[in-house]
C-alpha cells in the first residue's frame, strides 16, 4: 500500500515536470508563431528594450543633471513602448502564452516540491515560561508602537520588567541588559528596531538567556524570518506565558552583532550621512554618482570560500543567506539556523554591465554565495558599515562570521509563520524529472531506507539527481553548508 502511494505521487511529479516543460515551450512559441517573422524581430527588440532599460537606470543613478533627467525618461519610456508594441501585435496570444508561463512556473514548482526541493522549517522547543523577565522598550520605534499598542502596560500585567528608553539621552542598552542579568533576569527581550534587537540579543547569547523578540520597529526584518505578526506587536508577548524556543544564528562583525546584515560599499556609504533619515532618496541620488563610479569611498575585496569579489560597488554579509530565486520571496530566508553567512556581491562599473546584470542567467556582475566566514578589505584604514540598517564605521579589514545556534529565541507557540519558500525553476532537473521512469523520479532523502531489491539502483540515481539540484544556477553560488546534513535539527 505504501509503495502504491508513493508510486502515485511520483507519477504526478514526473507529469508536473512534464507539463511544465510543454507550458514553458508553448509560452515562447505561441507569439512567436502568431507573429510569423516580425514576432521574432519583435521579441529581439523587447530583447533590446530591457538591456536599453537597464543601462538608462544605470546612467540614471550615475549622472548628474541634464544627463540624468535624460535617462530617467528613457528608463520610463523605453519599458512603456515595448509593452505596448507587443501588447498591440500579439493581441490574445500575449495573454495566453503570460498564462502558459504561469501554469509553468506553477507546474515546475510543484514537481520539485514534491521531489523534496523545500526548507524544513525551524526545529521549536519546549522549555518552561521565564519567572523575571526583563524587557528593553524604545517609544520611538515604528513612529511609537510601543505606546500605540499600549506594550509596557501589558508586558508587566504579565510578571515582566519594564524599562522605557529616554528619547533625550544616548543610553547603552548592552549594558542595561548586562545590568538586569545580574539582578537576575532570566529572559532579555526588546521592542525596537533590529539593531536594538541585536546588542540585546548578544547579550542573551553569551549569558545563556531566551531571548524575546516585540516588532516594534519599522521593518521588523528579523521578527518577519522568525515567523512573527509585524502587524500586531502584542501578540509577541504571549510568548511569556504560551511559547517554544528556536535555537537560531548571530552574525558577528568585527565582534558587533547583527541579526540581519551587514553592509558594504555604496548603501553603508549613503546611510552615514546625517541628511539620510530626513531625506533618504534625494541623499541617495546625490550620493550615487560619485559611489557607483568610484570616485567616493574605499575600493572594496571581499574574500570568501575561496572566492574573490574585486572592486565590487556594493557586499551584503547576511545572519544566513536570503532568498534568491523567488521574486515574491525576496528578502526573506527560510532559516536562521543553517550555520552560514550570506553573501551577496554587485560589481557594475558600466551601462553595459548592467543590462548584462538584467538580461543574463548568469550575469558575472553578481556574485551569490554562503560561507562560515568573510573578510572585507579596503583600500583606506577604515570601512563604513551598515549593521541591521544603523551606520557604523569599523578599521578595515572587517572580519564577518556566524555563531551557530547560539541565540534561543522565544517565540509565540501560535504564529503567522514563515512562508514556504518556492524552489527556483531549475530547468535541467525539471527535464530529469520528466524523462525518469518508475521511482527513480523522487530522490531518497537521507536517511530513509532504501527498498530491496530493484529500488537500490533508483535510489543511487536519484541521490545523482538531488545533487544536481544543489548545483547553483547563478554566477558565483556556493554553499559551505550545502553538505551537512539537515538532521541536525534534532540535536540539542
């Protein structure tokens, strides 16, 4: 029965894949066949339209004046004209090959769901409510959620401890929770922004402690990848009285935490000036032209897993790395348990490179990886740093790195969640999966049992084929992670 079933589901994984591969075929050809010679000149010139697109932005962002209006207006046109040539040319066969690209894109992420290719979510724990806790509370977060959602008042009407930053003075919140650490705190929690969240959370980490997170900041990035409501910040303290622990990762630069990123080059740049919390886009756009063409900064070499990113305008290091194949699921991650940084680098230094960086699959301008560890240098003795969106400046080299597990966070037993991640659209496996027969188009997981027999050669092929599937599909991948086993999750 168990064979059965498992055969059943392996049928429509293979047709999925199937299905997916004639949708993605007929989405490309249906125009073209309508349109007869002049679809295909067409589709060169929507081709050519994206890359003009591209450069225009670049030159954009990297002019000043009368070249830069210039290129805004083609940037805005060029796009414009395109869609509607092609929505005037194609007529119902645009709309129903945009339909065949959606069946596609939701056949192929159904085959490879099924053949395994989805994060496991987060191990909870169950561990006994804390007797003091202690929580950190700035008033100006979120434009004042803390008193919108009246959060000290219930926080204490369930047994915690308060403490209200003053808007007036610069208070050093490591040691206000180092301070209630030793009158005996046994949970630190903080209502704020991530970077608050992270000199609290460093302190939880090397004290041992739980470590309560309240989405009382503006983006609240981190409460968001632990699966908490932004929307309503009260429901996080339910956790004090109804909650499981995650164990999850700290990044580390230069010994500062962060429980999000850390950021190089020109974004680190721009958020130093004083006039960026006032206006952001019209410092950005002053700041850019002299930041993108290197006329402003430190030159920048970013060392990871053996891989080398050389004069890049722009190094991400993340708490684990983000979601890079789903444009829906951008700047998310699944996990913050995996052990591995993030690393995302851009080196653009022309118009051309950056229509290569839109138009190729896998454009040499951006470099996507994870490691253990990342050495930033730079030219000048001294590198500006993003961390968790706040400006500091740290003496170069920047050495980044992860601290597996290290934080327990308390977290609601009952929660909004992560949302599933969809597989990127990996092509080759999609043809593997519709060309196997039988089981062999399921990969064995690690772990389960091979069946006797006539099972043992489909099980070595489909270890093969989840391989493949591990292989990156953009220019610079790596996993230092990819192989360790996802079983870990049930170790203490």
């Amino acid at each position: 029965m168990a064979l059965d079933v498992r055969d059943r589901a392996r049928r429509r994984q293979r047709w999925a894949a199937r299905a997916s591969l004639a949708a993605a075929a007929l989405a490309v050809l249906l125009p073209l066949v309508y349109g007869g010679p002049a679809g295909v000149l067409l589709a060169a010139a929507g081709l050519a339209g994206l890359a003009l697109t591209a450069a225009a932005v670049w030159w954009a962002l990297s002019r000043r004046g009368l070249a830069r209006a210039v290129a805004a207006l083609v940037a805005a046109v060029t796009p414009a004209a395109v869609i509607t040539v092609f929505a005037v040319t194609f007529l119902w066969s645009l709309l129903v090959s945009l339909a065949l690209w959606a069946l596609a894109v939701w056949a192929g992420r159904y085959a490879l769901r099924s053949a395994g290719q989805r994060p496991l979510p987060m191990r909870e724990r169950q561990t006994p409510p804390p007797r003091r806790p202690f929580l950190i509370m700035n008033p100006r977060s979120g434009n004042g959620k803390v008193a919108q959602f009246a959060l000290r008042e219930k926080a204490e009407a369930l047994g915690a401890r308060v403490v209200l930053l003053d808007p007036e003075q610069d208070q050093d919140v490591a040691a206000l929770a180092r301070a209630a650490v030793a009158d005996g705190a046994d949970l630190l929690g903080v209502a704020g922004g991530d970077g608050t969240q992270a000199l609290v959370a460093a302190v939880a980490a090397e004290h041992g402690l739980p470590f309560l997170v309240i989405c009382a900041g503006t983006r609240n990035h981190f409460a968001m990848d632990l699966g908490l409501d932004r929307d309503d910040p009260a429901s996080c303290l339910t956790a004090l009285t109804d909650g499981v622990e995650l164990r999850v990762d700290l990044g580390f630069a230069d010994g500062r935490p962060f429980v999000n990123n850390a950021s190089f080059g020109t974004y680190a740049a721009v958020i130093q000036n004083p006039a960026y919390r006032e206006d952001k886009v019209g410092t950005a756009l002053d700041m850019l032209p002299d930041l993108l063409t290197n006329r402003q900064g430190p030159r920048l070499t970013a060392h990871a897993e053996g891989v080398t990113i050389t004069d890049p305008q722009a190094v991400l290091v993340s708490n684990n790395p983000y979601r890079t194949g789903d444009p829906l699921g951008l700047g998310r991650r699944d996990r913050l348990d995996r052990g591995v940084l993030g690393v995302l680098g851009v080196t653009v230094n022309s118009a051309a490179e950056a229509a290569s960086l839109l138009l190729a699959p896998e454009p040499e301008e951006l470099t996507v990886l994870t490691a253990r560890e990342v050495l930033v240098e730079a030219d000048l003795p001294q590198i500006e740093v993003g961390l968790d969106g706040e400006a500091n400046i740290l003496p170069a080299p920047v050495h980044c790195r992860i601290a597996h597990r290290v934080l327990r966070v308390r977290v609601p037993r009952h929660r909004v969640g992560v949302p599933e991640g969809a597989p990127r659209l990996d092509w080759r496996r999609l043809r593997k999966l519709a060309a196997t027969v039988g089981r062999t188009a399921a990969p064995k997981r690690r772990g389960e049992r091979s069946e006797r027999g006539a099972l043992s050669t489909s099980g070595a092929d489909s270890h093969r084929s989840g391989a493949d599937s591990a292989r990156p599909g953009t220019h610079g991948h790596r996993d230092a992670g990819a192989h360790r086993d996802e079983a870990a999750d049930g170790m203490p």
